[in-house]
C-alpha cells in the first residue's frame, strides 16, 4: 500500500479513453493523456468516477484503468481511486485492489439506484475504510445518487473515514458553509467538484479542485489555481476565468463525458467516444464547443 499522500490542487477527473470501436479501454492513450496532464503541472489524478464512465466499465476495466493510472503517474502525483459501486461487497472488492495498487485515497460515490439512508452510508463507508486503510473522499453528487446530506451530516462522516470532499451539489450556500464552518472544515477537507463554481470555491478557499474541465484545458486550470489560490490575484484569476467558464457552462448543458470527450477530440486528442448509448457531441452543440475553446486561446481540429 503506498502511503498516505496529502491531496490539494487541481486533481483531474480522469476520462477512459477506448480503442476506436469502444470494445477496449485504450491503456497506451490513457497514459499518454496522463503524461500530458502532468507535463502542464496538475496536482493529481482521479480516474473511476463520473467522467471516467465508470458505469459503463467492467470491474476487470476498472482495476486495469487504476494500475494504468498509478503506473503513468510513477509517484509524481497522488492517485484517488474512484470505486463507488451498486453493493458493498463490489466497492469493498475494488477499495481492496485500490489500496494494493497504490492508491493514496478512495473516493467513494454511494450506490446510485436506491438511495442509502445516512446510517446505511456510514456503514458503507466504515467498511471500505477498514478494507483498505485508505482516507475517502466522499462523492457528494445528489443529483445521481439521491442522497442529500447536510454539511454537518457531511462532517459527521469524518469518523468513518472520510478527510475529503467532492462537492458537485451545485449548491452555492452549502459550499460556502462546508468551507468557512470551523466545526466542518476541522473534520473534513472540501474540494469544488461543479464545474462553473471553480472560481467561487477557489476564491473561497477550496482545496483545490476535482475537475473534468482539466482533460480540455489543463494549462488553462493551473493558471487559474496559481493566480486565485497561490498568489491571491482576483484580477488576473477573473480575467481567466472569462475564458474558462464558457466551456464549462457547455460542458455542464448536456451528457457531461461526452461534453468533455468532444472538446478533447477538438484539441486533437484521441479519445475512442463514448459506449453506447451515448455519443460524442455533433452538429450545434459540437460548434458551441469549438468556438468556447477558441475563444479560450487554443486551436481546435474539426
């Protein structure tokens, strides 16, 4: 098991890319993004959750993207392993292979059919802690598991295992409390997770950010954290921002993988497409896209 490693900055949700026909998860691409990721300075690596498409991968896929993942990342960044599942025995499973694999934390959805009761969570969580020995990051995402918790149902989490938080409530006013609340932020550290509330929760004091938008626009995301994080520059982390927060507002409008795959195959990246049912974005909404990162300084291959 590797050690425990701190986490903070921009920690990219990883995508999964798969060979053109989608049959495969393309290890040889996913390393080469990584490598990009970490040549522009990220701070870690999230595969597994949402942007992952981890619904739509095996768990044989999903252990391979992870040791692919901690592999590209050669130590040079911190690892968090998403593997919420629909049971306790499946996240357990691959809490344990994570932990092997050397993961430096877990970030852990709750099953996303039924939603769990807040004791059915701690639980949950408790046992996936135990399993692996890893801190959890607790996937706060309301609108796909139906689980919505308080910030103090949240903080009270701390003592099954949970340091950290993706918060992709969209909630504003939450946000706010789980990051200025002395009796939470002594208990569990909050990272944005919602797109278009980057610049706020940065501004606000973050942690950082888990950020699908970083697979499109990497330079663009370790700017920002440097001038509103690093060196308090509102200033110049606005004048960023207007050119960031167009692609995330389209990002956030429609399937988000396929949102963040389509802009990555309009810089020029690889990504095989989405598994069926869904698709990369075509026609308008592909456009809107090319001209948002346009806009944003980069060139775009159509």
């Amino acid at each position: 098991m590797a050690p425990s490693q701190d986490l903070q900055g921009i920690m990219v949700a990883l995508i999964t890319p798969f060979t053109a026909d989608q049959s495969t998860v393309d290890l040889q691409a996913l390393d080469q993004h990584i490598k990009r990721l970490i040549d522009a300075g990220v701070h870690g690596l999230v595969p597994g959750g949402s942007t992952g498409e981890f619904t739509a991968l095996s768990t044989k896929e999903r252990k391979e993207v992870l040791q692919q993942t901690v592999a590209s990342a050669k130590g040079r960044v911190p690892v968090v392993a998403g593997i919420g599942d629909l049971s306790t025995d499946k996240a357990v499973d691959l809490a344990k292979h994570a932990a092997k694999a050397g993961a430096a934390a877990l970030m852990v959805v709750p099953p996303f059919y039924d939603a769990v009761s807040l004791q059915e969570l701690r639980s949950l969580l408790k046992e996936i802690h135990e399993a692996s020995n890893l801190p959890l990051v607790y996937y706060n995402i309301p609108s796909a598991s139906g689980v919505n918790l308080t910030p103090p149902e949240i903080a009270s989490l701390s003592d099954v295992g949970v340091q950290y938080l993706k918060d992709t409530s969209g909630n504003g006013p939450a946000l706010t409390e789980l990051l200025f609340s002395k009796s939470i932020t002594d208990k569990v550290t909050s990272f944005n997770g919602w797109d278009t509330l980057t610049f706020y929760g940065l501004a606000a004091g973050a942690r950082g950010s888990i950020w699908g938008a970083t697979n499109i626009l990497p330079e663009l995301s370790m700017r920002l954290w440097d001038a509103v994080a690093v060196r308090g520059d509102l200033k110049e982390g606005h004048e960023l921002w207007e050119k960031i927060f167009p692609v995330c507002k389209l990002l956030e409008s429609g399937n988000y993988c396929a949102g963040v795959k389509t802009g990555m195959e309009l810089r020029g990246w690889k990504t095989g497409g989405l598994r069926k049912p869904f698709a990369l974005r075509q026609g308008k909404t592909k456009e809107e896209l090319a001209v948002a990162i346009r806009a944003a300084g980069y060139e775009v291959v159509e």
